[in-house]
C-alpha cells in the first residue's frame, strides 16, 4: 500500500470537520505549579502563625509559692485532663501542675483561653504555672490550642 492510499476499511475522512489538533503534552510542568503553588500557601500560612504567635505566652513558674497559694497536680495523658473538672478554693491563688504523659494527641501546649496565654508541655516534665486567684463559681477553661482537648478549674 502506497503512502497516499487509505486501508480498505478505514472510513472516509470527514471533509466539514476541523482538523484534530495534537492532544496537549504532559511534561509534568502543571503539576509542579500546583505542588509549588500549595507550597506557597503552607508556608505563607505558617510564616503568619510563627509572626504572630500566641497573643502572650505563659512563663512557667520559677518563685517559691505564695504562702496562700494552692497546689494544682493534674496529668494530660492522650485527650484527656485528669482530674477534670479540677476544684480550687476561691480567693486564693493556684500553684498550678500540669505533666504531659503521652506523645498522642495535641497536648504538646496549653492554653488559658480567658487569659489569652499559652505555654509548651514537654513530655514527661511537670510544668508549674501560678494562676490567679478566682472568685467563687467562676470557671476558667485550658487546653490544647484546637481546643479539641479541654480541661476546667472551677472554684468553690
């Protein structure tokens, strides 16, 4: 067969039809733009986190108690603060304890919501915070900063 005639059973061209234009390459370019466009946008994201930062963060404590202060122990251990809810004595302030047992969940950090201040929680080391003294019935709310494991003191 010559290189201008057609197979016998092949059908006739269609002569109204455009052409048929090539099918685009794929070398890989467009998936690239969308990685690195996703990249941008991860570390713009975290750029803003890292600028702003927690609002104010709590430095644990260092001092000798005060001599009113109580003393707090609770352990986060996976999602879960115990005890929790944790009892304080209203009008006196807290010597507050928290240690992190686990590596599971998001309990690396804690969070006094109503304070706006958060501090770290490494793994296996007691971190003592002092914590103002509360009125009776008032309840301040911790946790992680997702708030997705959350723990209450509440003073009676």
């Amino acid at each position: 067969m010559t290189q201008h005639q057609r197979e016998p059973d092949a059908p006739e061209p269609c002569k109204d039809c455009p052409p048929q234009a090539a099918a685009p390459k794929n070398d890989g370019t467009m998936y690239f733009a969308v990685i690195a466009f996703m990249a941008l946008v991860g570390l713009s994201v975290g750029y803003m986190f890292i600028i702003s930062g927690p609002s104010d963060v709590l430095q644990p404590s260092g001092n000798a108690p005060a001599a009113d202060a109580q003393a707090v122990q609770i352990k986060l251990e996976g999602f879960r603060y115990s005890p929790d809810p944790v009892q304080v004595k209203a009008g006196a302030p807290i010597k507050f304890t928290v240690t992190r047992t686990d590596e599971e969940g998001c309990g690396n950090a804690i969070s006094f919501y109503s304070l706006g201040k958060s501090a770290a929680l490494p793994k296996g080391q007691p971190v003592t915070f002092d914590l103002p003294a509360m009125q009776a019935g008032q309840v301040l709310d911790f946790g992680c900063s997702m708030r997705m494991v959350t723990g209450k003191i509440v003073a009676a």
